[in-house]
C-alpha cells in the first residue's frame, strides 16, 4: 500500500465516521437548531464520499442544494419558531420513536441485503472509470438519455410540492391573521 | 489550454502547497490595503480626506487596525452558546478565503523545469465549488446570529439568510449564460473560450448585470446592506461581536467581495487576458476596476427597503436571469 493508498483510507474512515456520528447527533440532539447543524455536518461528509469516488459534480451539487438551499431553510424555520427548549424526545421515547428506529432498521438491512444480492462478488474489483466519469458533463448526458423518464418524474414532483407549499402557506396564515385582526380594538 | 495538455503538465504537489499559502496571504494583505483604499476613495467622494494620521498618507492604517483588533479583550454575551459562537466567524473567514483556490491567474509557467499552474487547482466543477463556498458561508452568518442570544442579531441574520437565499438563485441564472456558451464549469476553460471568441460581457450584458446586482446582495455591500442596517438593527447578525472575532466577520465579507470581482472578471472579462503586460497584472487590472465600482456604489446610492429588496429579488432579477439563461440555450443551440 503506497502513501496515496493510505491517505484515502483515512479520508475515507474520517468521512465515515463523520457521516454516522452526525448522522446519529441529528436524531439524538434535543434542540431541533443543533439537529440541523449535525444534518450539514452529515451532508458535508457525505460529499467527502462522493469526492473519494470521483463524482465531483455530484459532490458540488450535494453541498450546494442540500447544505446551500434546504438546511438553511430548517435552520431559518427553526430559529425563528423553535425556542432553545424545543425538546422532541422529552417525556421518554415514544411509540412513533419506537416505530421510527424499526423502521430506519429494516431499510438499513434491505439496502445491505440487495447491495449484496446485485453485486456479488463484484464489490471487491477495483472500478474501472473514465477521465469523464462523474464530470458535469457525463452526468448531463445520463440525464437526459438513460434516466430521462426519472429525471423528468422528478420534476413534476418537485414542481407539486412547490405549488403546494405556495398554497398551503397562503392559505393556512389567512384565518390566522383574520382572528388576530379581530381582537385589534376599532378607533 | 486544453485540458489534455494541463494533464500532460501535471506540477509537483508541493507545488501547490506553495501557491495556496502564497494565494492566501496576497488575498488577506489586499483585503487590508483594500480597507484604507476604500475609506480613501470614500472620502474623496464625501469632499474629506480619509484616514492619512498613521504613516505616510495613512498607509499603516490597517496595522493599527488590526493591532486594535487583537488586544481588544474577547468578551461575549453570557446567554451566547459558545462553541458556535467561536466557530462562526471562523467559519466565514475560511470560506471567503478557501474560494479563491479555483481562480486562474494566468496561463501557466514554466519555472525552474517546473510548470506552475495559474490557479492552485483546477477542478472540472471550479464554479459550482464557488457558489457551494459561498453557501456554506451563509451559516457562519445564521449560526453567529442565533449563538449571539440577541435579539438584534437573530434578526439581523434572519435578513442575511433571506437575502443571500433569494439572490443566490439569481447568482447561479446569471452565471448560466457564460456556462452555456463557454461549454464548461472549468474556469480555466472558460477564459479559454473568451480568448477563442470575446469577452462574454458583450454577447452575456444582460447576465453581467444580473450577475452584478445579485453579487452586491451577496456580498451585503450597499445598496443591499440590509443585514447591517445600523439604524434598524444595531450592526445585524454580528452586533454581539467585538475584537478579531467582529474583525473576521467584516473580513470574509471583503474577501466575499473579492472573490466575487474576480470571480466576475473570470466570467465576463476575459479573465487574466491582455495585451503586452503580464497576465497577472492585466487580471489586478480588471479585479481593481471591478472593486472600484463597488466602493463607488457605496458612495452613490441609499440602501434599500427591505420588502423592495425582495420584490426586485423575486419579481425583477430572477426572471430576467431565467429569461437570459433560456435565451442564451437557445441561441447557441441554433448558431
């Protein structure tokens, strides 16, 4: 193993360390602020990974729509709204926690479970990539070839839950305002 | 330069390591001259002089100034929550700095029977790894409001982060155009293809200036200083800051406006390309130039409201860079 080799597996073990320790802080954390802050960590790291598997792009584009458009959005709602109590897990955990931790279980299981079951004994062969793999590209050619049809599903339910967060939120602060408009004495 | 030929021409990693440390210092020592600069050319305009006590013509200000700021005592609010109120400021210096390793300032040399690169790297996402820096930087800003346990800078950085969230959509339309026409998001081909064509500003003038307003409201810079606005908000996000910690806030907000220059300069003006000087000196050129209009629109225009900052945000930029963006597409598709 030449000094090259050895970096990366350090890199490799810090960014995964990272990535399941913040993970974890993100649902073990009682302040939702603090849980927001470990799910950028989380994203953070998860980016180192995608770098060690030579997917610039997706790494770049990870940081920059995850920790650069969506986080911040959590964090503004929550420092807005959520007080420095906010405690979800107070009173013990609950049945939905319960169902929660379940749930997370068998997905994990399934993903190791068809990784195995699709790659074999492939995963021990070393990849053999392009100098244009993962490049910005590559990557724009896939979309709009092989994955067109996800591509595209993708952003019609992108545009739904725009339209529908548009509407929800001028609608449900309406009545809101309509009652505290009403509690303003008339001069 | 083809990107065959820079592979061909690989430097040593050391090299780089150089370069970086190099790169970085130039970029602190300027954003330090660039503070008396400023207040200079401020003055001039306000018909007054400027700092001109300390030194010749006041030259050693910013070593005052930045003496001032390491012997103030670092105190902070006692309700502040303290690791992340350490660590904001220093997360929006390292941000504002680490962006200005994918900037080409020249064409590459040959030094000694090695070959230099004009950048310390060149990356084939340099101008996504920009705007995700800046992205990142955003929550110096938030996280620095919220630790600071006042109300004046939760405030304060609720303003920044709508702000920088609502032009950073315009920022990356506005780019768009240059990416479309230049084929790539490499930046060292982006210069490339202006030296084979002209200088995107002329055929991208609606991007540039999409690319400009959005870029003074991502640099807090007036008219768009809104997330600082003294008589609204004390000093906004960072009114809780005092010492070197306040003084690395209002650094990486310099630096942002550097970065941002040269970052323009890069896109639209053909980067470090020029006639008969050297090419890093063609590119201080154009960066200089960029920077001046900055200090000038301070000297010029009132800051704006907030709700018309938003309404020019959303209503205005946003679908004339979009419009520009799609435009660009199809032109290029058919030419």
């Amino acid at each position: 193993m030449d000094a090259g080799e050895i970096l990366v597996w350090l890199v490799w073990i810090g960014a995964a360390t990272a990535l399941f320790a913040s993970g974890l802080a993100v649902v073990l954390f009682q302040n939702p602020f603090y849980s927001a802050l470990s799910l950028i960590v989380n994203l953070a790291s998860l980016a180192v990974l995608f770098l060690l598997l030579s997917a610039e792009f997706v790494a770049a584009a990870q940081v920059l729509v995850y920790a650069g458009a969506v986080v911040v959005m959590f964090l503004f709602v929550t420092a807005y709204l959520g007080g420095r109590a906010d405690a979800p897990w107070a009173g013990g955990p609950t049945l939905q926690s319960f169902f929660a931790v379940l749930a997370a279980g068998a997905i994990a299981v399934e993903v190791v479970v068809v990784i195995a079951l699709t790659a074999g004994d492939r995963l021990t062969d070393p990849a053999e990539i392009s100098d244009a793999f993962g490049s910005p590209a590559e990557i724009g050619r896939l979309f709009i070839s092989d994955h067109l049809l996800a591509f595209e599903a993708t952003s019609i339910v992108l545009l739904v839950a725009a339209v529908g967060g548009v509407i929800l939120g001028t609608t449900a602060p309406r009545t809101v305002r309509a009652e505290g408009r009403a509690e303003v004495p008339e001069r | 330069m083809t990107p065959a030929l820079a592979q061909a021409l690989v430097e040593p990693w050391w090299i780089s390591v150089i370069k970086a440390f190099v790169i970085a210092n130039l970029v602190l020592g300027t954003f330090a001259y660039l503070t008396v600069v400023e207040r200079k050319l401020l003055g001039r305009m306000h018909l007054r002089y400027g700092p001109n006590r300390v030194g010749p013509f006041g030259l050693l200000q910013p070593i005052a100034d930045l003496m001032k700021l390491l012997r103030k005592a670092s105190f902070f609010p006692k309700g502040a929550v303290t690791m992340l109120y350490i660590l904001a400021p220093i997360l929006a210096a390292f941000t504002a700095i680490s962006a200005f390793a994918v900037i080409p300032f020249g064409p590459g040399w040959e030094i000694g029977g090695y070959y230099v690169a004009g950048q310390i790297v060149d990356v084939s996402i340099a101008l996504l790894l920009i705007l995700a820096l800046s992205a990142v930087g955003i929550y110096a800003f938030v996280v620095g409001g919220w630790a600071s346990d006042s109300k004046y800078s939760l405030l304060g950085s609720m303003r920044t982060c709508a702000q920088l969230v609502s032009y950073e959509v315009s920022f990356g339309l506005a780019v768009l155009g240059v990416v479309i026409m230049a084929g790539s998001l490499r930046l060292t081909e982006i210069v490339a293809a202006q030296q084979e064509q002209i200088w995107f500003v002329v055929p991208q003038l609606v991007g540039f200036l999409c690319f400009f307003v959005a870029g003074v409201a991502e640099t807090n810079r007036a008219p768009f200083d809104l997330p600082e606005a003294e008589q609204e908000l004390v000093a906004g996000y960072h009114t809780e800051y005092g010492g070197i910690r306040w003084g690395m806030f209002q650094m990486s907000e310099y630096i942002n406006m550097l970065t941002f220059s040269a970052l323009g300069v890069t896109l639209f003006f053909g980067g470090w390309s020029g006639p008969i000087l050297p090419a890093p000196i063609w590119f201080l050129l154009k960066l200089g130039a960029l920077i001046f209009v900055f200090m000038w629109l301070r000297a010029t225009l009132p800051r704006l409201r907030y709700d018309q900052l938003m309404k020019f945000g959303w209503k205005v930029l946003l679908p004339v860079a979009t419009l520009n963006a799609i435009a660009t597409a199809v032109l290029v598709t058919i030419f």
